[in-house]
C-alpha cells in the first residue's frame, strides 16, 4: 500500500518509519511512503506557505495555494492509483478500528497534514480533500503525528505487516470489545498471581475464560461498546450474569 503524505517537517517521520514493525514493513515493500514537502510546492522565494489571517487574530494560515498544487501533483501522477486524499483536521470524522480498515482496502491513501491556526477554508469548499479525519476531541499543533498514528494502525491490516495475524484479530475493538488481560514469565510477583486457568492446559476453558474476561473488562471500562458488540444469546446472558454480580458483588 502506498501512503504520501504532505508534511511542513518531513523529517518526522524518518526515525519512526525505520523502526519496528513498520520499519520492516517500508523494507518488504509492504508499506511505500512518499514524503511531500509542502514548502516544495510554494511560490514564493522563501518557501513560504503561511500568511497572516484576513479579518485579523491570532497566529498563521496555511495558505491555500502550495496545498492545492500538493494534491494536484499527487492526483496527476502518471502510473499510480489516485490518491483517496485525507485532510487530518480536529473537524473531521472520529478516526477507529472501521476507519482503519476501511483505509487499509484502498491501493493509495495521501495524508495531507495542516499546521498553525489551520488552513485556508478555501481548500475545503473545493473538491480538494475527500475526507475529513480527526484523532479525537483535542487540538495538535499540527497533522504529523495524526498522519503517523493513521499509518500505524492502517498498516497492522496489511498482509504481512504483524506477523501473526490472530495476534491482529485478537486485538482490543476487533470483535467490538476490548482485549482479554495477558499473563507472562514470572508466575508469582510480589504476590500477584496469574489466574490458575491458563495452566490448565485445557484449551476450551482458556478460551471462555478470556472470552469472560473480555466482556468483564469491557462492562468495567467502556461499556458504551457493549451497545453494539455482536454477542450471541448465551454471551448476552452471562453478561447480564456479569453486570449483576458487578452491580452487587
Ligand atoms: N484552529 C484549528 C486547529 C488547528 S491545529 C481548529 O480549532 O479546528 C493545526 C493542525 O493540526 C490542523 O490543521 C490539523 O491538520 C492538525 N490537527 C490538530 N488537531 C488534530 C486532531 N485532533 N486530529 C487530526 N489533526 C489534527
């Protein structure tokens, strides 16, 4: 999958697209990430692309021009799919487990970072962007570290990207509740114990436990989910089981 994005500060990206699982990924080629330099497509002597606010206020604009002339050349790039261009924006639609996904389908995704007070409206009334997408309910100082934080969790539904994929689909969200609690080497520490389940060796009971848990630490920690999560009748009974010895212990 390839991802551009249009960056003020290119160098961002360098030390985290070099480590780690997307490090691996840029060098299996499962991941191509083109670096834009906005500053490269502004017209003007110094490389400028903010400007002082009409009507007056605090701060810079990210001018429209060099924005427009960015996407332009990414859409006219002969030999590539076209770009589904994102514009990462605290206006934009709630990026989630579904949004990454849906971006992980598409061949070619650019995303387009804003920085200063924000971006020339004009670039929004136009057909430039074709989504909006927001980290969450809190203000960046600039795009970078949404677009890095979409490339990271876009790139996990890429083949090969996590090398077990069950460690992917066992993931917090995946089947609309949160993780089941995971236990490692020492047994004993400072007198906390691992639950004597997982050395049962008895795979079924292991499963439903965890599957247990899932639904505890969801019912505990967001049970907004619980709205929405694809449990079948049995599951929904034990959850009502759960929430009343919760409720009551
Ligand atoms: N004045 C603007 C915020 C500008 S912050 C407003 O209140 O809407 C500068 C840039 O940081 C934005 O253009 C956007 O690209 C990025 N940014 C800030 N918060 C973000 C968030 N929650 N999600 C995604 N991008 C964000």
């Amino acid at each position: 999958m390839r991802f551009d994005v249009v960056t003020l500060f290119p160098g961002y990206f360098v030390s985290p697209l070099g480590e780690s699982l997307l490090g691996r990924a840029v060098k299996e080629g499962i991941l191509d990430v083109h670096l834009v330099d906005l500053r490269d497509f502004s017209d003007n002597a110094h490389r400028k692309v903010d400007d002082e606010p009409y009507g007056g206020g605090p701060g810079m604009v990210l001018t429209a021009p060099p924005v427009f002339a960015a996407v332009e050349a990414l859409r006219s790039e002969a030999g590539a799919p076209p770009p589904h261009v994102v514009f990462l924006s605290p206006q934009g639609r709630r990026f989630d487990t579904p949004c990454a996904k849906e971006l992980a389908m598409r061949p070619r995704v650019a995303l387009v970072c804003g920085r200063y007070e924000g971006i020339d409206e004009r670039t929004r009334s136009a057909t430039l962007f074709d989504e909006e997408i927001s980290l969450g309910d809190f203000v960046l100082s600039g795009g970078e570290a949404a677009a890095l934080t979409i490339l990271e969790a876009v790139s996990r539904y890429l083949p090969g990207v996590v090398q077990d994929a069950a460690s992917v689909s066992a993931d917090s969200f995946e089947d609309g509740l949160l993780d089941y609690p995971h236990y490692s080497r020492p047994r004993s520490f400072r007198g906390l114990e691992v639950p004597e389940v997982l050395f049962s060796g008895h795979h079924e009971k292991i499963r439903q436990w965890r599957r247990e848990q899932q639904l505890l630490s969801t019912l505990e920690r967001r049970p907004d989910l619980l709205r929405t999560a694809p449990l079948d009748g049995e599951e929904r009974a034990l959850l009502e089981r759960l929430a009343a010895k919760w409720r009551s212990p």
